[in-house]
C-alpha cells in the first residue's frame, strides 16, 4: 500500500470552490493515495485584514505537505493589496509555470481537427513580476524588469525537461531579445547555451510576437514554448482560446520539490455559486499533479475519464450556451462514472516522471573578472525642456571627470541635436560618460548627482557598467 501524500487544498474564491470540489471528487474516485489538508487564501483572508491574502497557517500547511491544489484567488482591486495568487508563486519559489492545452473532443473551434497538444512555460517569479514599481516623477511611474542568469537557467533547463518527460520534440523560445537586449536577450542566450545539452529535442528561437501570430495561424507547429513571465501570461490565455477557453487550461507551479496546482482562469466572480462553470481546468491540474506525485495510472484514468466525457456530448455552458450546458456537480458525476473507460480515437500523453534542474540554493554572487563605471545616468524630474537643460548640466559638469554625452526622453535622444517629434515628459535621463574615456570611479557620479540636484531634481541614478569586455547598458534610440 503506497504512503498517503497529504495535500494542501485551497478551494479559493468565486467559482474556486465549484471547480476544487469537482477535482477532489474525482480523484477521490480514482482511489489514489491522498488525503486533503484545507487551508485558505485570497479574498476571505484579505478581509481580515492580512494584506498578503496568505495567513501563516496556509504557509505552515505548504510548507508541511509541498504540493498544492488551489481554485483561483480574487485580487481586490484599489486597495494596494498584492496577488495572493503571485505572492504564493513567489512565497514557496515556484520558478515554473507549466500550461498545457490540447484539443479536446467535442469542443467546437476553428482549430478543431489540428491536433494542437502545446505547452508554455512561463517564467514565474521574474520579469515585471518582481513587483517592483516606483513613481519616478508624479507623472511617470517604472516597473522593474528584472531577469537573472539563474532565473533563467532554471526555466529553460526546466522546459527541456518537461519536454523530455512527455516524450515531446520541439522547444521553442519566444522573447522580445530584439527589444530588451539585455532582458529578454538574457532568456534568449541562456537558451541557446542550454540547447545543444539536448540533443534529442529541436530548438528554435522566435520574437514573442511573431509567436502570437504564429500560433493563431498554425499552433499545431508548437510543442513545447518557453518564455518570460509577462509574455507566458500572455500567450497561455491566446493559447487556451485556441483548445476552447479557460475553462479548459490548467496549470502547475513548479519549484524546488514544491508545486502548486490550479487552473489558469481567475474567480469569474459572475458565475460563483450558480454551479453552470466548467471545472475542466482544475481537474486537468490535478491530472498534472497526480503525475507529479507518480500516480500515472489514476492521472491516465482522470484524463480519459474527462474525454469520455466530453465525446458524450457532456458539455458546460461555456462551450454550448448558458441555457444548454449541464452543471457543474452533473459534469463531475458523469466524470466520475466514466472513469475505466477509454475515449476511442483519443490518446492521452503517458509521461515520466520530470528530472528537476538541479539548482543551489545558495545567493548566486558571479564576480566578473572585469567591472568598470564608465559613465550613469542620472534621471531628473523638471519642468525643463532638453534644451534648457542640456547647457546647464553641461556647465555643472564642467570640472567633473565625467561629461554629458546625451538626454533622452522616454528612451529617444532629445538633446543634443533636439529631436522636434518628441513629446517631452518632466522626465529625463541625462547620460555622462568618462571624460578621458578610462574607468570611473562610481563616488564621482555621485558626487556629480549632488551637482546636478542643484539644477533639476534627481530621482534616479543608474551605473553605466562594463563587465568584462561588454556594456552592460543599452543606447537611447537615436544615440550614436
Ligand atoms: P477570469 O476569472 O478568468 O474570468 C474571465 C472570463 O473567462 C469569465 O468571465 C468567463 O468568460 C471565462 N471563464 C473563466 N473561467 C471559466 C470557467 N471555469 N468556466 C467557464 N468560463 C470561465 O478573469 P477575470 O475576470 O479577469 O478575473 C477575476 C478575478 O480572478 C480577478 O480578481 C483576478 O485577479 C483573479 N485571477 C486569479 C487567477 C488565479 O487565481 N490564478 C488568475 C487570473 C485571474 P465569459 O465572461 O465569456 O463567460
């Protein structure tokens, strides 16, 4: 008799609870070895007045059992509360975002008859999810993009291993390198290091947008996509409208032996308690978890149990119409009595269990061999125009070793050599570089910020690096 694998179950907000109780139901059907430890978060918890929306309980159960069921979480909206959803992602490190889809019987598309069976893995922690935003000026706010070397390793090595797993053959990766050099670039480059370690699986790199074209095109050339966090949020709800909605598109969190499983969709607060959504996406979360766990069997029974169903004609409101579809608690039960059975013409991925990327836990701290300053910028909140400004910096740099070499403004070069186009913001990057050309020292810029604080207020300072060989900053559009 296999151990019990207790799992944390957070049935969540709107129509969570309809669609977790479904899943439970089923898998307790399958008989597979587990028993449910209920914890809560988002909605509810917020209104106790805990601003992360995840008490320490729910902590303290995840942190005991590892793996997670959860129904989708509500994040209120203007109350400077945080996503309780992104705050359990970022919480137990769960790096990877898994979301599959596949064309489902029954379920009328324009795609339908093209075998679309395509995962993204979405990067989950990084990115513009960081949440690190700031208001620079009273009129312009920055969010920080933030993607590692690390972070990046783990997802890519993450997707390959996927793939293997499910015996797929192809991985794409979609990034916005051509922009984001140093971002994207850095997803993009680690990709194409990590690749050739898997001989056995095509690789390809594709710009994020020429991906969504591609995939309302021709999705059925996808296999397996890897990509940044804001752009796997993207592509995976355009992935899911192709197989027949949200309501189909589940998800796995993955992390260092800990996971959380849950549909893609949110609360869809309109529908909660009118048991007429369809539980799909969660139950086929708990397919990937049942796998995830090694429970092959009942995860192949669940998934053939839910075709079954679907070639019966068994469908929810979303798919055939709110006066049409069945209810929810009907759709489950007819799952439920399916299960034993295998869908005819219909297979379902067998899958092996996924090699984890071995990653440290250790702070990764890489000493270049060489870092030099050569320049900063300095970001300044005035109602000066470029031209105004421009002079003025040029003189309170006069006896610094650093001079100003541009400003731009929201990223196009507005001075010198003013560019009329430009609807200027209070707003400014003023770029100074080594006067002679040789390394910085960084105290120099600073010192150079109090001068310039004289003239327009600073509100931002950034190192203009060299490391090893290579500039460690963009140009402006329009620098030379
Ligand atoms: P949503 O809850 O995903 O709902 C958007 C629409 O998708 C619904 O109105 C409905 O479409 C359809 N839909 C979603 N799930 C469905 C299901 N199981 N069955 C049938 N139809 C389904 O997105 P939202 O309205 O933007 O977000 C609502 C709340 O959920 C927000 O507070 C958001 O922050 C949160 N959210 C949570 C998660 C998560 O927990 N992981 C993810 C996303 C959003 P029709 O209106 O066309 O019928």
């Amino acid at each position: 008799m296999p151990d019990t694998q207790t799992v944390t179950v957070i049935p969540g907000d709107g129509i969570g609870p309809e669609c977790v109780d479904a899943a439970v139901r089923i898998i307790e059907a399958t008989g597979a070895p587990l028993a449910w430890e209920e914890r809560h978060a988002g909605e509810r918890v917020f209104a106790q007045g805990i601003a992360s929306g995840v008490p320490q309980e729910t902590i303290d159960s995840i942190n005991r059992t590892r793996v997670v069921l959860k129904g989708p979480l509500g994040t209120p909206v203007g109350h400077g509360e945080k996503s309780a959803n992104v705050t359990l992602r970022k919480l137990f490190e769960t790096f990877g975002n898994i979301r599959p889809v596949r064309e489902l019987p029954g379920v009328t598309t324009p795609y339908a008859g093209r075998g679309i069976d395509l995962v993204v893995v979405r990067e989950n922690v990084e990115d513009l999810y960081a949440g690190i935003e700031h208001m620079q000026t009273p009129d312009v706010a920055q969010c920080l993009k933030l993607i590692s070397a690390k972070g990046s390793e783990k997802i890519v090595r993450l997707a390959f291993e996927y793939a293997r797993s499910e015996g797929r053959t192809s991985v794409a990766c979609a990034t916005k390198s051509n922009i984001m050099k140093l971002t994207e670039g850095e997803l993009k480059r680690t990709f194409e290091r990590i690749a050739p370690e898997y001989p056995d699986i095509d690789s390809w790199h594709v710009i994020v947008d020429n991906c969504a074209h591609q995939l309302v095109k021709k999705p059925e050339q996808f296999d397996v996509i890897v990509t940044t966090n804001m752009n796997g949020d993207i592509l995976s709800d355009l992935t899911s409208a192709l197989v027949g909605g949200l309501g189909f598109a589940p998800s796995a969190n993955l992390g260092n032996g800990i996971a959380i499983f849950e549909a893609v969709h949110g609360s869809a607060p309109k529908y909660a308690g009118r048991n007429v959504i369809n539980p799909t996406a969660v139950i086929l979360s708990s397919v990937m978890m049942l796998k995830y766990l090694g429970h092959f069997e009942a995860a192949e029974d669940v998934e053939h149990a839910v075709l079954v169903t679907l070639q019966e004609g068994r469908l929810t409101g979303d798919v055939v119409g709110y006066d049409r579809g069945i209810p929810t608690s009907d759709y489950a039960a007819a799952i439920i009595a399916n299960l034993g059975r295998r869908a005819q013409g219909w297979q379902v991925r067998r899958a092996s269990p996924i090699q984890f990327p071995q990653v440290s836990r250790d702070l990764v701290f890489r000493p270049a061999t060489s870092k030099e300053v050569v320049g900063a910028d300095i970001f300044v909140d005035t109602g000066l125009t470029a031209a105004e400004l421009g002079p003025r910096l040029e003189s309170v740099a006069a006896g610094s070793t650093l001079k100003l070499k541009m400003i731009s403004n929201r990223g196009t070069k507005v001075y010198p050599d003013g560019n009329p186009n430009i609807d200027q913001v209070g707003h400014h990057r003023c770029r100074f570089v080594s006067r002679s050309g040789d390394p910085l020292d960084f105290v120099d810029a600073l010192a150079l910020a109090r001068q310039v604080n004289q003239v327009a207020e600073v509100c931002h300072v950034e190192r203009l690096l060299r490391i090893d060989g290579a500039d460690g900053f963009t140009r402006a559009q329009g620098e030379d």
